[in-house]
C-alpha cells in the first residue's frame, strides 16, 4: 500500500510539473497604449500602491515596488525642463519620508529617445527604512515620474529589475 502511495504521489507531481509553464518577461501598454513597458516574469501588477499612478506593478515577496505617474506636458509651462520637473517631484517626496536623504543625483539619462533625470533616496516611512529609486522621463506629449522602492537590504537586488524596467519603456505612437 505504501509504495502504491508513493507511486501516485510521483506521478501527481509529475502531472503538475508538467503543467506548469515557467512564467516569462511580458511586454505591457500603459495610458491607453501610447507606451510599452516590460513586466518581469516574476513581477505582477498591483492596484493599491497609488491612486493616482498610471501604472503599479512589482514583487510584494522581494518588496520590489514600481510605479509610473505621467503628467501631460501641455499642462505645464512650455519651458519647463525634464530636470526641473524631475527636481519639483523629488523635493515632494522627501518632503513625505522621514529622514530623507539624496543619496545619488541628479543623474542625467536617455531611454529610447526620452531624456531623463534619476535620483536615489533613502529615507523612512512608519519606521522602516526604504530605499527608492526615482526617474523621471520626457516623452513628446509626457513628463514620467517613475518610483521604485525596496527595502535596503533587497534594493541592489532590485535596482537590476528596476534598470531593465525603466530601459524598457517606449513610446508606440
């Protein structure tokens, strides 16, 4: 009787295994299909980061949290940089995290044609300390403001997946 047990044990493993598909990147849209970003395979998307985001997504088990908030240009004063928007967001979140500290930045960047500025900050929120990573991008019709977050002990870990994300992003049109 044992060894019957173990047998189909194996075989229900085996069934399962077979089922299950190893997960794999996906290239995503984000505000209404203007822009393509890559999600991770071991990422998923979220809701309940931030109300206002365009696009929430991450790993909640590695605390590898990623959100996009676009603005439309034609909003802003037509002078209006990448970098001085890029600074106008970060001085907003530190004002919202204990203890923050810019720990790199501004750097500039490019992403496939849209000029950017990144930021690192550390600080604290409900007495745990996190690390974000902060982009912003400029689009033809779009200021990006991308923010990333981990815990320290997880957030070099995290940076590559963050990097491959934001390296991802494009413009359809």
């Amino acid at each position: 009787m044992k060894k019957y047990f173990v047998v189909y044990s194996l075989l229900v493993m085996l069934l399962f295994a077979a089922g299950c598909e190893p997960q794999q990147d996906e290239i995503i849209t984000f505000l209404d299909n203007q822009y393509e970003i890559l999600k991770p395979a071991s990422w998923r998307m979220l809701t309940d980061l931030n109300d206002e985001a365009d696009l929430q997504m991450g790993n909640p088990f590695d605390t590898a949290y990623f959100i996009i908030l676009s603005e439309n240009r034609a909003d802003f004063e037509d002078t209006l940089t990448v970098g001085q928007h890029a600074h106008e967001s970060v001085t907003t979140l530190v004002s919202a995290v204990k203890d923050a500290k810019i720990t790199s930045g501004p750097v500039d960047i490019t992403v496939n044609g849209m000029e950017g500025v990144q930021y690192e900050i550390t600080g604290m929120i409900e007495n745990v300390k996190i690390n974000y990573l902060h982009t912003t991008l400029q689009s033809k019709k779009h200021f990006h403001q991308i923010v990333a977050w981990s815990l320290p002990s997880n957030f070099a870990k995290n940076k590559k997946d963050y990097d491959r994300v934001i390296n991802s992003i494009k413009e359809v049109m």
